[in-house]
C-alpha cells in the first residue's frame, strides 16, 4: 500500500531525512525506533503533508497514488492517518463538531452522504468505546485541558472514526503510565484487520509489547539502517543504540 | 473645514422647525449644545486614541437631515420583520431616525415600565427625562454635542424600583436612503434600584448605494443593584458609516453586561464609556468585530473604577480578513481611593491576510496598590499547528480556518446571558465565517418577510 522510495527533506533548509526507503502491505506493522533526532517524527510530519517540511528529493506512492502530490485532508480521505506525539488543543472548537466535519468530509471525498445527526451520534459512542473515552471529553473542545493519557486515548478514538488503512503512531507510548498505554495499545489492536497496516514509531520496546510487530527498522540520521524481527527492538531494548551509531558514524 | 460647521449651520437656518418636531426638554439642551459646538473640532485621525479612525472625514460627507420627520415607509415593519426566533422580545423600530414600534405600549403598564419614544415621553413625563435626559454624556465631547444639537427623537427605556422586564427589549435601527442622510439617535435608559432589563439593539442598512451615516448617543442610568444586558450588534452594509457612544453611570451593586458586536458594516467608531460610582458593582464588557474588505471597526472603550470593591471584565476579539482594519483602545482606570478593584482587560485579534491591519492600544491607569489588574493585547494569524492537525483529520482547509476563526470568538459569545440570542449569535458568526457576508437582505439577527 505504502511505497518510500529515497525520501529527502528538509526544514529551514537542514535536511532531515536522506533517503528512505519503506515498503508497507496490508496487514503489516512496522515499527520505527531510533535515538533522538534521527527523524522518525519528520517521517511521519512529511507523509502527512505538514507544510513546515520540504520534501527534497524521492517519491511515496499510496494505493498507487503519488501521496506528496496530495493536499493533508486528501491524505486523509485516501486513508492515512497520524496518531500525533503532541496533540493540539483547539479551544472552542467541540470535539463533536470536528469529528463531523471531519467525516463529512471524506464521505463527501468518496462521494456519500453526509451521516445524519443521529446516525453520527451512534457512531461517537460505538468508537469511544473502544478506548474508553468518556463522554464528558468528548463533549468538550478538542484536547483542551485534557491529561497525558486522555489526549493519546483521543487521538485513537479519531483513528477509530476515520478507518484509516495506514495508521502512523508517532511515540503514541510517551506520557502514558502502564493502564492508559494498555487502554490506547488495546484500542489500536482491536482496530487491527488484515486490510489495514499500522507504523509504530517509539524509542522504547514498551509498546512493542503490547502492540506486536512484524518488522522493526532503525532510523538513524535520517536513513533506516537496519531492519528485522520483533526480536530486533529487544536487542535494541539492552544495548542501547550505540552500538548501531558505531557501525554508522 | 471643520466637519462640524455644516451641521451648526443647518441647526442655524431650520432651529424652528427642529424644535417644532421635537419635546422642550430636548430643545432646552440644543443651545449649550450649540455653544459647545462653536470651538470644537471634530477628532481626526492621529489624535488620542484615534490612530486609525478619522471622524471629521466620517462626518465630512454632505449628509442630509431629516428635520421635518418625513416618514420615509409607512410601516417599517411591514417591510422589515426582526426577531432572533425563540427569543420573545418586545420589537421597537428606528427607520433612519424615525421612531416606529408594532408591540403593545408599554405605556400604560400598572408597574411603571416606560417604554416609549424619547420625543413623546418627554412630552409625557417632563420632569423624569429631564433628570436623566443628557446628564450622562458630556457635550464637551463633540459626537455628543452635535447628536445634542440635532436629536428630535429616539427611545426611552425606563423600569422603576424592584421590576423586572421579562421580554428583551429589541430595537432595530434601519437605514433606507435615497440621499446621503445622517440619522440623529438617542438612546435613554434609566433603570431605578434592583431593576432588571435587557435590552437588544440590531443595526441594519438596507440601501445599498447611497452612504449613510448613524449619530447615535446612548446613556444608561443604571440604580443601585440593578441588572442591565445590553446587546448592541451591528450588521450594516460597506454604505455605512457609524458613530456611537454610550455612556454609563454605575450604581452600587449594579450588574452590568455590555455585548458590541460588529458583524459587517462599512466605517464604525464605537465608544463605550463606564463610570462605575458604587461599590461591589460588576462590569462585563464585551466586543467581537468580524471585518472583511476593506470594512473599519474601531473601538474605544473606558471603564473608570471610581470607588472600591468592584469587577470589571473586558473582552474585545477582532479577526480582520482582506485588507479589513481594526482599533482598540481600552482604558481602565481606578481611582486613588478605589480599593479592591479587579479588573481585567484583553484585546486579542487575528489578522487572517497579510494585508488586513490591527491598531491596539491597552492601558491601565492605576492610583491605588491595592488591586488585582491585568491587561494584554494579542495580533496573530491562525495556529498553524491546529490548521495542520484539523487538515491530517480531513478537514479542508478553508472549512478549518473557518472553524478555527469560530472557535477564536466562542468566549465572547458565550457571555452573552441570553441562551437564544447565544445560538442565534453562534449561527450568524457561522454564517459570517463560511462566507456569507451578514446582510440584512437576508437577515442577521433579524428574518426579513411579510408579517
């Protein structure tokens, strides 16, 4: 579904990442580790089409569609989705009315009707359950003066909503004490089907253990320097990553 | 030339028949309003508090006034239906300044309510507009001297001890014109202890064309532990040109909310003005402007904390499109001998083009330590990491922008205390928003159509 092929970008003219490559099928989760700064959130910023980000060089095709051609909204409505490292709040605006939004909006993208208020309605609280999400959050702006965990639940609560094909969590594992990442990790399992895929980006092996890989690759300095099993991120777990700098720098 | 000049000039030739349409207790006030009138000059751009507004040029145009009282439609509201649905309120009509009301009177209620024409009450009762009649706002102020000079009319609002008015009261000022006209104003408001009101005025223009100008002068007298809401929302059209100021006297233990809401208009200099003269009275004043084209709104606002153990809460919101500018100048000052005072002050505004101009000028005077004051002025564009993070959902940009534009005014329009006038507001600024110029063609506040 996913096609990387030798992506450069950069931001404020330093470039970040300097060719990568990544092939993702259905079905598939891929976990990105990698020390700080190697670029693993400028590889999620850039397959979503953040505008701070210029991309350089390289092509990614999804579903066969030139993905960097796209418009951010477009990239959703064809099926990606970024679960965010720092949520934004949004003040003012209800999480009601920007689910609602957002998913008129695809179904106007694919050519459906909108949901009616009732038929979205439903919708809200079959998701939220998922990930627990109460329904006093889900009446209130978006994110604001949410907790830690609260914000990550959100955000797989809006990966539920949307039904994406490929889902990137982008260090969806930081801030969260041991139940909310069983709450968050199970809700992104339960969402798991043989026709979408998931990227997992973290820095520890924590997450690895509730949501099972079947690869995981090495970011370093902007390139994936090496891939393997699960068996690859518990390596990483004990000797830290300096022995993969070594072999690089 | 000074702008004044032209309409002293009328007063000069047409003072008989200007009297003739109008009550004594007005008139009486015409000649020291002429007096003040004769060294004054009206504000130009560049003086205090005026860095962006010129009112001698606002005031400059050859405009008419209606000085005979021509009744320019025979019901006004006939042509013009306004109501917020869901919201009773009891309908009042200006048609340029031409008093028009199709509710039952109020006149004649058992309770003392007044609520009339300001001509005919002071015909009426003399005596108690007399008292209250141009006793708030100073004729050192030259608005207020020429809105003096010439008002024959406006409405008189007038809730005795411990009543309280149930319906919002709604007054729709429209201007029609054929010719340049400057419609004269007066708005008198005169709530006595523990009275309680509410009060709705829209501003609409109808005609297209032809430039126009409002010169209206609002007071309101409010007694000890009174409770007055003031909704003052302007939906005007590029045509128009607007010059109000109102002008209050807070008792002790009086609650006051003040809502300016420009929503479209052409040129607007607002000023709100507060003295507050009792002790553990509350202030909310309010302001959202949503400017487009080259659309002016410009506030300019005083709240005067003369004793102590009062609250005072100013919010103004501007988001300026296109090449639309913007002023605020606030001043909140408290007094030597005013301890206790909280008051808070904020102006923030989001310029959504590069072109469009913000002029913002917050102060604080403060003569005593024992206080709690803040103040703070924001100019910036939309947050670009929630634009992002709505777009990766979906969201179009423009529908995101629009959202979050919304989302910057939810706070003023969450003090409004009337949950109607709340929704409908809500709706109209969505409206606004999305694109939709508010037009009174179609109706703000207001649904235009047969009776």
């Amino acid at each position: 579904m996913l096609v990387i092929k030798d992506l450069h970008a950069s931001i404020e003219g330093k470039e970040i990442l300097k060719g990568v490559n990544l092939t993702v099928r259905p079905g598939e989760v891929h976990a990105i580790m990698g020390p700080n700064g190697s670029g693993k959130s400028t590889l999620s910023s850039v397959l979503t089409g953040n505008p701070a980000f210029t991309v350089t060089g390289g092509s990614v095709e999804f579903y066969g569609k030139d993905l960097l051609s796209l418009p951010p909204e477009n990239r959703s409505h064809e099926g990606l989705f970024l679960s965010f490292q720092y949520p934004v709040e949004i003040p003012g605006v209800s999480m009601v009315n920007f689910m609602r939004a957002a998913l008129n909006a695809k179904r106007k993208y694919l050519g459906q009707e909108p949901l009616s208020a009732s038929e979205f309605l439903k919708l809200m609280r079959e998701k939220r359950a998922i990930v627990e999400l109460d329904n006093k959050l889900a009446s209130r702006s978006v994110n604001e003066g949410f907790s830690g965990g609260e914000k990550k639940r959100n955000e797989i609560f809006q990966m539920a909503m949307l039904e994406p094909r490929l889902s990137i969590l982008d260090e969806t594992d930081s801030g969260l004490d041991i139940d909310a990442l069983r709450i968050v990790a199970g809700g992104v399992n339960k969402l798991k089907t043989d026709n979408n895929a998931t990227i997992v980006i973290t820095h520890y092996q924590r997450l690895l253990d509730y949501i099972k890989p079947d690869f995981v690759h090495v970011l370093y300095k902007g390139r994936i320097v090496k891939t393997g099993g699960p068996e690859l991120a518990l390596e990483l777990e004990e000797k830290g990553y300096d022995w993969i700098k070594r072999e690089w720098d | 030339m000074s702008s004044i000049k032209q309409y002293t000039n009328i007063f000069l030739a047409h003072s008989a028949a200007i009297d003739a349409h109008s009550a004594p207790v007005l008139n009486a006030l015409r000649p020291a309003a002429l007096r003040a009138l004769e060294n004054a000059r009206m504000p130009r751009k560049g003086d205090e508090d005026l860095e962006a507004t010129d009112l001698n040029e606002m005031f400059a145009p050859d405009y008419g006034v209606n000085i005979n009282r021509v009744n320019l439609t025979a019901d006004p509201a006939e042509a013009f239906r306004c109501d917020v649905p869901n919201m009773s309120t009891s309908p009042y009509y200006f048609f340029n300044d031409i008093y028009h009301h199709e509710a039952e009177s109020l006149a004649s209620r058992s309770d003392g309510v007044i609520v009339s024409s300001l001509c005919k009450a002071a015909i009426d009762y003399p005596e108690l507009v007399a008292r209250h009649y141009a006793k708030i706002a100073p004729l050192g102020n030259a608005q207020v001297a020429l809105n003096t000079l010439l008002a024959q009319d406006g409405i008189f609002v007038y809730v005795p001890r411990n009543v309280a008015l149930e319906r919002t009261l709604q007054l729709v000022n429209i201007m029609n014109v054929a010719q340049p006209v400057m419609a004269v104003r007066r708005i008198l408001v005169v709530l006595e202890e523990g009275a309680q009101a509410r009060m709705l005025v829209c501003d609409h223009t109808q005609s297209r064309e032809v430039q126009c100008l409002s010169n209206q002068v609002i007071e309101i007298s409010l007694g000890e532990g009174a409770t007055f809401d003031f909704y003052d929302l302007e939906a005007t059209a590029t045509t128009s040109r607007r010059a109000s100021s109102m002008w209050v006297r807070q008792a002790a233990g009086s609650n006051l909310l003040v809502d300016g809401i420009t929503l479209s208009n052409g040129s607007t200099r607002n000023r709100y003005h507060i003295e507050v003269d009792g002790e553990h009275a509350e202030t909310h004043l309010l302001g959202m402007a949503i400017a487009s084209g080259t659309q002016h709104v410009d506030n300019h606002t005083f709240i005067g904390h003369n004793v102590g153990y009062c609250h005072s809460n100013e919010l103004f919101k501007y988001v300026l499109d296109d090449r639309a500018t913007g002023a605020f100048a606030g001043k909140i000052l408290v007094a030597s001998n005013a301890p206790r005072v909280e008051a808070y002050q904020s102006n923030r505004n989001v310029c959504a083009s590069s072109e469009a101009k913000m002029f913002t000028k917050p102060q604080l005077e403060i003569y005593t330590d024992d206080v709690k004051c803040s103040h703070g002025a924001t100019v910036g564009q939309l947050d670009q990491d929630a634009l992002f993070y709505m777009r990766t959902r979906g969201i179009p940009e423009h529908d995101a922008r629009t959202l979050l534009m919304q989302a910057f005014m939810s706070d003023v329009i969450g003090g409004v205390r009337i949950d109607a006038l709340k929704d409908r507001l809500q709706h109209l600024v969505e409206k606004r928003f999305a694109g939709a110029m508010a037009d009174c063609g179609e109706c703000a506040a207001c649904i235009k159509g047969k009776r």
